[in-house]
C-alpha cells in the first residue's frame, strides 16, 4: 500500500498523482518545456483536490510565481 502524503488514504484505491521536484537550476527551453536537472519525489496523491489542499496548507507554492509589476 502506498499512502497518500496528505491524507494518509490508499493511493491505489483512487487516481493517484506523483509529485516531482527539481533542482532550482532546471532550465525550460521554448514551448515544448524541455527541463534538465535532477528531479526527486516530493509526494504521492489520492487525486489532484489532495495536492491542492497539501499545497495550500503547507504553503510549497508561496513566492514561487514570476514578479510581474501591471504598470510596465
């Protein structure tokens, strides 16, 4: 049984989600999103309102957008 990292249920029971992370200095090239760097597993899901909610709670996407100021 593999459980799911935010809510502890049977993954295999559902539709699961595997989460990757990267290294920071993953590089994205063009449209097609060719990224290079070590990449690890930073989770395993139910479905995709578990990583929402893991997300949300543990605040892993805090100041990971781009800084866009409207003005320019």
């Amino acid at each position: 049984m593999t459980a799911c990292t935010y809510c502890g249920c049977d993954v295999e029971a559902h539709d699961p989600v595997v989460v990757y992370e990267r290294e920071p200095d993953a590089v994205e090239e063009s449209a097609s999103v060719a990224l290079e760097g070590d990449e690890s597993p930073a989770g395993t899901f139910c479905n995709w309102g578990c990583v929402s909610a893991y997300a949300r709670q543990s605040d892993v996407a805090t100041e990971t957008t781009c800084n866009w100021p409207p003005e320019e």
